[in-house]
C-alpha cells in the first residue's frame, strides 16, 4: 500500500531530510586515505543525535552501524568496521539517514578517496546524473517505469551495468515503505506517480556487470565480478509542482 502524504506531512519529514543531508555531507568531508569506516560511523552517529535525530540505520533489521559503508566492488550495506581503512585511489559508498519526529531521510552519496582512476571518476559522474535524472522524472502523471528508464538508458548508454536486485522504495514512517522504485524500466508502465509520493531514488550502477553477490556477513552486497561500484541517493517528495528533494540544507539545493 502505498502511503501518501499530506503537504504538513512533508513539510515535517524536512527536517528528517536536512540533518541526513548535513551528516552525509560531514561524513563525506572526512573520506580520506588512512580513516577507517568506523571511525566514518562514529562521526555520523555523533552528528545525527547532536541535531536531534536519532540514527535511522542503526539497529534497522539488526544492523549494527548509522552508515552503511562500502568500498570499491562493494555496492551496498557495508558494516562500518575498525578493519576497514580507506587508502588512495578507492570509492566509498555511504548511505546514511536520521529519524526526526518519527520521519525517516534517507540519501547516499559515493566519495573519491585521495586520486582515483579515470574509470571510477567516470563510474561517479555517470552514476550521480542517473540519479538526478530519476528524481527529475519524479513528477505527477508520470509512471515508475520512467523513473526507472531516465536512470538505466544513461547508465547503459555509458556501457555500464544497472543492479536489478537492489532498488529505490517509498519512505515515510518507515524506512522502507511501498512502492519499490528499480533503477530500470520501460517508459510509461507501472505505478502512476502522484503528487504526496515520498520516494528514495539510489542508483546502483556497476563499470561491468549488473549481477550481484551477498557475502557471508549477510549484509553486504557485492559486484558479481568484482569491478567498482557506485550508489547516489536522494529522498524526494512528489508535488503538484514537480520533485521536491527532502534530504538537502539550505542554500545547497540544486534544483531539478
């Protein structure tokens, strides 16, 4: 069932969007070589309950960290760990969310640490444009299926993979709330987007194949044949006057 919201509702879900916003910007400030990702989640933790958020992660379906952190070939749910120490050349993943008032904000944004390859920076740019293309195709009258296809035809056209078996979702209350959003599709099929829709946009895009692989923690996600990976993420409102994005801070909104 798909819950929508009313325009006070998302007004109140604002400041869910704003401190998930400021945190992953923090966060993203202090990706460099030789940090570890738990010293990543330590900082997200700290920020979130500082504004007056509670971490919307932590402890979501038993996960341990406020930040899901992953490197490189992982996609997606990285347990942050001591283990993990970032080093030149890599790209991190980190997707991250606080609860305020019982209104959850989701978003992700995929750092460069110190000077990395060619392959991933393009593997970024194409992936954040996906992104800004399904959230510009969130408007009143449009379908799911054009969310899904303004993100696969551009990542596709640049000869990267779109994982299937990770997708977008409804948010609200809950975290993870109906619809599904896939980051593929055909135009003009599936749900009908109305306006009061709060939907997670995350690309998902891989430099080569679009299959996956759990590993044995049963938490993080894989490329199937280990190339990188990279995960933008936006919570965006559907509104009669086109998609208003929740998780952002004044003055750095980009409009879409």
């Amino acid at each position: 069932m798909i819950i929508k919201k009313s325009k006070a509702e998302i007004e109140a879900m604002k400041e869910a969007g704003r401190i998930s916003a400021l945190v992953l910007r923090e966060v993203g400030s202090h990706v460099r070589a030789g940090v570890s990702t738990l010293e990543l989640d330590e900082l997200a933790e700290t920020i979130i309950r500082a504004e007056g958020g509670i971490p919307a992660f932590k402890g979501y379906g038993g996960f341990p960290g406020s930040i899901c952190a992953s490197v490189n070939d992982q996609i997606v749910h990285g347990i942050p760990s001591a283990n993990v120490v970032l080093k030149d050349g890599d790209i991190l993943s980190v997707d991250t969310g606080a609860t305020v008032d019982g209104w959850v904000g989701d978003n992700a944004w995929t750092y460069p640490v110190g000077k990395i390859s060619a392959e991933k920076q393009r593997l970024l740019e194409v992936t954040e444009q996906c992104m800004w293309a399904g959230l510009d195709a969130a408007r009143p009258g449009n379908r799911l299926g054009d969310i899904g296809h303004a993100v696969q035809s551009i990542a596709e056209a640049a000869g990267f993979g779109v994982v299937r078996e990770y997708v977008g979702h409804g948010i609200g209350r809950d975290m993870h709330e109906d619809p599904n959003v896939p980051n593929f599709g055909r135009k003009h099929t599936g749900v009908k987007l109305e306006a009061g829709m709060v939907l997670a946009i995350e690309p998902m895009v891989n430099v080569g194949t679009y299959k996956t692989r759990v590993m044995p923690d049963g938490w993080l996600v894989c490329t199937r044949d280990g190339l990188p990976s990279a995960h933008f993420e936006k919570t965006v409102a559907i509104t009669e006057d086109g998609p208003l994005i929740l998780t952002t801070e004044e003055g750095r909104e980009r409009p879409v």
